[in-house]
C-alpha cells in the first residue's frame, strides 16, 4: 500500500473520539487565531475587491457565510473570499519548518464545506485535523 493510500485510509477512518484532548484544544486555538485573522482584514484593501467580485460572480444567497460582511454565497466564493481574508494581516499560524500557513488555506475550505454540508462544529475539526 502507497503512503498517500495509507493516510487517506487512516484519515478517513478517523472519529472524533479518536483525537486526544490535547490536539482538539490545539485545532481549537488554531481555529480561532484564523478567524481573528480573517475578521481583522474587514474593509482593507484588497479585502472588498474579493467581496465585490463574489457578489458579481457568485450567487448572493447560499449556506456559507463571508466572514468579513456575514453575507451568505457558495462554498466556493466563502472559501475564497475567507481565505484572502485571513491571509492578509499574516497574524495567523505559521509552520515553522515549512514557512506555511496552512490555516489560511484549511479552514476556509473546511468552514465553507462544513457550512454547505450541514456539518458540526465536532465535524470541521475533525476534517481540518486531517491536514493541520
């Protein structure tokens, strides 16, 4: 079995009763500090060029929200328009190693999805533990 066959395989098995305490508390702290990211870039620049271009171009009503204006659209237009946001400010999480920010790229996915699915809050952890 290939590596990458062996982590999907171990991913998708997983439960929310298989992570330990101590990596849920950090999924936590890492969700959070995120999010603060993505809402201290409200209404600076180029955060509302990415607001107007999914008004333009996305649906203006749909399950996932814009955290820079609490607007509803798709999954797509939420996950980008939330990730450009909390990239911004670059206060978020940073993989030492790698020189990544890997939040800025798994939760606004993770949310968004979580969000069109009907998902709780136990399952979008659950999903970005997969790749934080």
């Amino acid at each position: 079995m290939s590596h990458t066959r062996s982590l999907a395989t171990f991913l998708a098995r997983l439960s929310y009763a298989d992570l330990p305490e101590a990596v849920l508390a950090r999924s936590e702290d890492l969700f959070l500090d995120w999010l603060g990211s993505a809402l201290a870039s409200q209404g600076a620049h180029p955060i509302p060029l990415f607001e107007r271009y999914a008004a333009t171009m996305g649906p203006t009503h749909g399950p996932a929200t814009l955290l820079v204006n609490g607007l509803g659209t798709s999954a797509y237009f939420a996950a980008l328009v939330n990730a450009a946001s909390s990239h911004l400010v670059e206060q978020d999480d940073l993989h030492n190693i790698s020189v990544l920010h890997p939040a800025t790229v798994v939760f606004p996915a993770v949310l968004a999805a979580a969000q069109d699915l009907g998902k709780s809050g136990a399952e979008l952890l659950l999903a970005a533990r997969g790749w934080l």
